[in-house]
C-alpha cells in the first residue's frame, strides 16, 4: 500500500528530547485548524496523519505548513495512529503524543501526561477523562468504559479508569512496540493489554479535556454497542490464544 507524504514543512529541530504530536485525523477540516495552533503553543513537533479524507482536511493542514501522511484510503484509528508511531520509530523521536484532531485534547495538558514518561515512572501515560479533575462522559460509554476496565483487570492485572481515551504520551518502548504491532480497528483498550503484556510501565493521569468542537462522533450508540462486543470477545479469543501459545512453548 503507498502512503502520500507532505513533508515540505520541516520539522522543528534542536530539542533536548524530541516529542512527535500525532494528529490523526478523518475529515476534520472544520476543526484542524483550531487544534495545530493550539499545538503551537508547546515544543512538540507536529504531523498529521490523515486517514483518506474527502473533505478539506489536507488543504487546511497544507494552508497551516505541517508535515502530512496521507493514507490512500481509511484505514481507521488503529492504523492512522501506527502510521503517526512508525514515523515517530523512525525518525527517532523520545516521545509520542496521540492527539485526536477533533479538538478535544488541550495542548495546555500534554506536559501532564509527558512528566510521567519523561521521569521514568511509566512507558505509556493515559490521559484519563473519569479520574478526579476530568469531566464525566455520557452513561452509554461509562458503561462500556466500565466493562472494558473489567476485561483488562482480568487480562492482564491493570486498573485504568479510562482505557477509551485516546489521550496518550508513549515513550520509546511504546514507540518502537507499537510501530511493530498496533490493533487496526479501535485499539485503545487492546493496546493497553498489548503493552502490559510487554511488561511497559502504565500509569494513568486526570487531565482536562473539551467537547468536540464541530461535526459528531463516528461512534454512535448502534456503533458502541458494536464496537463493545466486538472488542470484548476480540480480548478474551486472544488471551485464550495467548495462554495456548504459552502452555505449547
């Protein structure tokens, strides 16, 4: 599969540790704009991957000089942010920083997430929503939010709070992990499993986040009973092959 790259911006260099902030982003062309001048407040060099848009998403971000991978076609979450992560891998980045480009993430708590990392104390850092000092989400998806923190308690000994936030800081055992291997359709609660079965560090931290500024989520209520289902029984197939893999070696 080729995958278009913009890189005519160049990015930012000279930084004692060099942080990547990810935007991957399916038509946001209303809101890009908002969300790469909000970035340009911190160090973080930017880039957007952009998972085959069909509205204004790659002129906006063209208009605004940032680096862009453009996916041919849409690839979902899962493989715009291991897009974002291989480059990271391969330009040799320290840190990585998921930010959605629907302008729900705040630049102003990137350091939150980063400090962990940066310390040492953690190899990948959730920036949670539901922990004291973040907004609270709609029930539909407390509930989801609830069943998945079940599953990977029981999968793999973690308590994360918010295992659906895409607010994420990666360092560089996450990084090169990830490059390698990332869930392809909606990996947040996979992923957390993957790295602690890596043996990461995984910490979670409460930062303040916003409502998507324009347009609606593509998870809607039909979509999140699916995507709980098929997630629930994707985890528990996988660590029965997982434990079979692990009795045959």
């Amino acid at each position: 599969m080729k995958i278009f790259i913009n890189l005519n911006a160049g990015l930012r260099a000279g930084i004692k540790m060099r942080i990547l902030a990810i935007i991957p982003a399916y038509n946001e062309a209303a809101n890009i704009q908002t969300v790469v001048e909000d970035l340009r407040s911190t160090t973080c060099d930017v880039i957007l991957i952009n998972d085959g848009s069909s509205d204004d998403t790659v002129l906006k971000a063209e208009a605004l000089g940032i680096p862009i991978i453009t996916h041919p076609f849409n690839l979902g979450i899962g493989g715009t942010v291991q897009t974002g992560l291989k480059f990271a891998h391969q330009k040799g980045y320290d840190l990585a920083i998921q930010f959605d480009g629907d302008g729900q993430h705040r630049a102003d708590q990137i350091g939150i997430i980063v400090e962990r990392v940066k310390g040492g104390e953690a190899d990948l850092v959730i920036g949670s929503r539901t922990l004291p000092g973040g907004y609270r989400i709609g029930n539909a998806r407390r509930i989801g939010s609830r069943i998945f923190q079940l599953l990977i308690k029981l999968l793999s000994g973690e308590t994360i709070q918010d295992p659906t936030s895409g607010f994420r800081c990666y360092g560089k055992k996450a990084i090169e992990l990830f490059a390698l291997h990332y869930p392809d359709d909606y990996p947040e609660v996979e992923s957390i499993i993957t790295a602690a079965r890596h043996g990461l560090k995984i910490q979670e931290v409460p930062v303040l986040m916003r409502r998507r500024l324009t347009g609606y989520s593509s998870i809607n209520r039909r979509r999140s009973a699916y995507y709980m289902l098929k997630v629930s029984l994707a985890l528990i197939v996988d660590s029965c092959r997982a434990k079979t893999l692990l009795r045959e070696s």
